[in-house]
C-alpha cells in the first residue's frame, strides 16, 4: 500500500524505527526526479517480523499508554476490512504480546 507521510510525523516516525530524521530522507546528491540512489526498505503487515516491528515501534512512541482495540490498531494502520490477511497477522502478533507479557489486554483493549 502505498502512503505518505507528512513531514511533521518525521520526528515520531524515525523515533519508533530508532532512526535520524535524515535517514528518512534521500541523500543530498540524490536524483529526486528517479531515486535511483534512495536505498527504500519497505514493510509489509503480511510479513510477521515486519509487523512485529512496526507495533513494536509504536508501543515504543507511547501508542499504547492509553488502552486501544484492536479496531483502533486497524485504523491507525489503514488497515481496512478487505486486508484479511495483513490483520490476521496483527492479530495473533498482538496475542503473542500479550502471552510474553509485552501489552496487556484488558475487556478487549490493548496497553502497554
């Protein structure tokens, strides 16, 4: 899915990667019209360990100080009904949280 981000979440973003806001950034000698040389990692929620990062970087940035459901997770991830398989994939990593004791689930919500 493609997205974009607005240069205020820069700060919070490299933050919950434990990253420099410049390495959000193309290089100064970059192309910008082809970004051949902007190295782009890309995540995907279909992928555990991807996924295990990102609400990992988001428990990290205080996402979870205030108890979330897990319609809440999905929206703040974009991840709309038809994404089956992306939030069954949130959905058991946010279950192995809780089993190791990461988040704790209370009446159907999430904290940290």
């Amino acid at each position: 899915m493609d997205a974009v981000f607005n240069p205020i979440d820069f700060p919070s973003i490299a933050t919950a990667l434990d990253w420099e806001i410049h390495d959000l950034l193309p290089p100064d000698n970059s192309p910008y019209s082809d970004g051949t040389l902007v190295d782009k990692v890309v995540f995907s929620l279909s992928k555990p360990s991807d996924a295990e990062e990102v609400i990992m970087g988001m428990k990290d940035i205080g996402y979870f100080k205030k108890e979330k459901s897990l319609n809440d997770i999905f929206e703040h991830l974009y991840l709309t009904e038809n994404m089956a398989e992306k939030r069954k994939v949130i959905t058991e990593l946010l279950e192995k949280l809780v089993s190791n004791n990461v988040l704790e689930l209370n009446n159907g919500k999430y904290l940290a």
